[in-house]
C-alpha cells in the first residue's frame, strides 16, 4: 500500500507535457552542482591551508571582489538575453578553473598565496552559478509548476553534490587534489551544453525572452531599498549565513585538530557532502514538494529554524567531533533541501529584473556580506580573537566564560530572530503575489 502510495505521489508531481523540461532542468542541475561539489571539498582544504583564523580575511576578500562584479555583471544582464548571458558567465568561469589548475602547477601545489585565492574564487563561483540557474528556473516554471517540480529539480543538485563526493574520495588519492580541478572543469563544459537544451523553455517572462532584460547594472541594491518584502529576504538570507558561519568556523576548527594531512581533508570533507546531499535529497525530493502542496509558505520557512535552534542546543551540550559534523550535515542539508527550494520559488511569477538582478544580488553580495559580518566581526572580534568582546568581558567581570557555550546560546538567539523573520517573509509573499498578479 506505501509502495503504491508513493508511485501515486510522483505520478501527480509530474504532468506528461513537463517531463522534457524537467528531465533537461534535473541534468542541468547535477552537472553544475557535480562540479561545483568537485571544488568544494578542495575549497574546504584551501582554507585549512590558509588557516581557519583567516576565515573573516577570505570573506571579505571575497566580499571585495563580489561587490566589484556585481555592476559588471548587471551590465552583461542588462545588455544580453538570457539566452546570451548564461553560457558567457559559465565560460569565464570555466577559463578561471583553468587558470588556476595552471597556477598551482607552475607556482607549487603548497602556495598559501594560491590557496588563498582559490577559496575566493569558489566562494564567488558557487554563489553566481546557483543563482543563475534558479533565476533562470523560475523563468522556465510558473507558479503552480514550481509548487510541484522545484523539489525534484533541486534533487538533481543533490545527485550532482552525492556524485561529487563520490567522484572526489575515488579519484583525490590516484591524481592528487590540485588535478580534480580539470574534472570539475569538464563537468562545467557538458553544463554549458545542457543549458543550450533547457533556454528555449523560459516562457514565462513578460518581456520578449530573446530581448535583454535591460534597466540599471546597480538596478538589484535599488529593489532592495524599495521594497519591505525584499528587504526581509535578505535579512532571512543573512541571519542563514550567520548561522551556518558559526557551524562553518567550528568544521574548520575541529578538522584542522583531527585531520592533519592535505589529501586526507579533502577526503574527509568530500565525505561530509555525500552524507549531506543524500539527506538534501530525501528533503528536496519527497518532504518539500509534499508540504508546497499542502502547507502555506510561512510555515514552511519556519521548519529550518527551528532545526537549527534543536542543532545548536545539541552541540552547546556535547561539543565533541561527530556532533558537530552532523549538526554541519543537519545545517547544509536543511539549507539546501528545506530552505532553498521554497525561497527559490518565492520569486516565480515575480518581474524579470528581480529574478535576475536582485536574486543574484542576494545570493552573491547580500550572502558573502553576512559572511564577512559572521566570521570577521562576529566570531573573530566578539567571540574568538584574544582582544575579542568576550574575553574583554571576561577580565572586566572575573568569570569564565566558554566560547563554544556563548557562540551557542548566542546562535539559538538569533535562530528565534530568524524564525520570527521566516514567518514575515511567508505571509508578505502573499500581498507580493497578488500585487505583480493585478499589475500583470
């Protein structure tokens, strides 16, 4: 009976008409994140290398150079269609991997320099290519569609992450850290093929789909600062970084102590994401498409707060090594399995210069912000640093006080903050609904 149950429930999902495009939006989806999840594990590595203490410098280099694209690239928005501008981004990135991968065979395996730069760059380029591809999403899918297939379709960068990890504990041991950067390189390649197959959907843009969504290069701040409902995502979006910064510094603290070999890190962060994206895909696949369906969207985004309220408790109480890599896991699988795809499908329906200009605006510069708030204001300044606020108050106040301990309480906190936060956005995406609807 569950069984059957179950083919029911996916047989709903999706109507005949929709499997070519969900079947291209899926493949697209495994390619890019297969190969972001290639760099990733490497990334983790490089900022081992650089130093976790250097966490909140990264960032807000990264930060830096994220605020210096952005114009650039509103600029290629605003002067290409999407049919244009997707594969021209992809490309660039693609020649920088393999700048990079050149770099550190020329230069030396070992440079702190290039380490340095690389988690830069994976930092920005995670961000860019995921954004793109849900913008360009919710040009493909209406609203309704949304409700039924953004689920399955961030399954496919669950598959992409699971296939990833996988492709990385195999290989990084036989051709070494540094040469998996032309694997995840190759992967991009067949992406930018695939995005070629899945464009000529993207029908559900008001404007001409051929034409370039033109307005401002700056045009995704000024949103921001016209509107309340925007402004209370990117809050959302911010108080997310915080929290999965602290969960951040912490892996970087814990695998450093534990895990003293290059190759051996790598593996072992490769295993963090397999185990990550196969709870991600049990979320993104069965929970979420369920509860879109049925649930109203502010209650859904309340569901990861709350996790993170239960996760973080848990860790304040037992701060040993596998507790806190599976509060990682229960935060990355919550951020991308329970979070993202009803924040994603917020923007359906929505103008093409929010889903495009804003969106990427938000993932890219409002998320790498919160970054540089979390890892070099919050936790080096106030918690960690030994001119830190904590340890400030400490000698002021005579009492012993426990980092770990305070970063927790301080997270739960801000959780509640964010659960709060979660429950406007919901029921303001309502009023956001019916309003671009009547203008329509």
């Amino acid at each position: 009976m569950f069984i059957n149950d179950i083919k029911n429930y996916f047989k709903r999902q999706v109507q005949p008409g929709e499997w070519p495009v969900l079947i291209w939006s899926f493949l697209y989806f495994v390619f890019l994140l297969t190969g972001y999840f290639i760099l990733r594990p490497i990334r983790e590595e490089m900022g081992v290398t650089a130093g976790p203490e250097n966490y909140g410098w990264l960032f807000l280099s990264t930060f830096i150079v994220m605020l210096l694209l952005q114009p650039l690239y509103g600029k290629v928005v605003s002067s290409y269609s999407r049919k244009q501008f997707i594969p021209i981004v992809y490309s660039f990135f693609g020649v920088l991997i393999f700048l990079l991968w050149s770099g550190f065979h020329l230069i030396g395996k070992e440079s702190v320099v290039l380490a340095r730069i690389f988690f830069v760059f994976v930092s920005i380029y995670n961000l860019f290519i995921v954004s793109i591809f849900w913008s360009f999403m919710a040009d493909v899918y209406n609203k309704e569609q949304g409700k039924r297939l953004f689920g399955v379709i961030a399954a496919g960068g669950s598959t992409g992450g699971i296939l990833g990890s996988k492709i990385t504990e195999y290989l990084v041991n036989i051709i070494g850290t540094i040469d998996m950067l032309l694997v995840s390189l190759s992967f991009l390649i067949v992406c930018i093929w695939v995005v070629f197959q899945v464009r000529k959907y993207a029908t559900d843009s008001t404007i001409n789909k051929e034409a370039p969504i033109g307005g401002s290069s700056i045009e995704g701040i000024k949103l921001l600062l016209s509107s309340r409902f925007l402004q209370q995502i990117a809050l959302m979006s911010i108080i997310a970084v915080i929290i999965g910064s602290i969960f951040y510094y912490l892996q970087g603290q814990f695998i450093k102590e534990f895990y003293p070999i290059r190759d051996q890190r790598t593996e072992i962060f490769a295993t963090i994401n397999k185990y990550t994206n196969y709870l991600t895909l049990f979320f993104q696949f069965i929970l979420i498409p369920w509860l879109l369906q049925r649930v109203a969207i502010h209650k859904i985004l309340g569901i990861f707060p709350c996790m993170m309220i239960f996760a973080l408790t848990l860790f304040g109480f037992m701060p040993v090594l596998y507790v806190v890599l599976g509060a990682i896991i229960m935060q990355r699988s919550g951020a991308y399995g329970i979070m993202k795809p009803p924040t994603d499908w917020l923007f359906t329906g929505l103008p093409d210069n929010i889903k495009y200009k804003f969106k990427n605006f938000l993932d890219t510069v409002v998320y790498r912000g919160g970054d540089v708030f979390a890892q070099l204001l919050l936790i080096n300044f106030v918690f960690i640093s030994d001119k830190s606020l904590l340890h400030w108050l400490e000698n002021k106040f005579k009492f012993d006080a426990n980092d770990i301990l305070v970063l927790t309480v301080f997270g739960v906190v801000l959780c509640i903050i964010w659960l709060w936060n979660a429950i406007s956005v919901g029921k303001l995406a309502y009023q956001e609904f019916e309003k671009y609807k009547t203008e329509n």
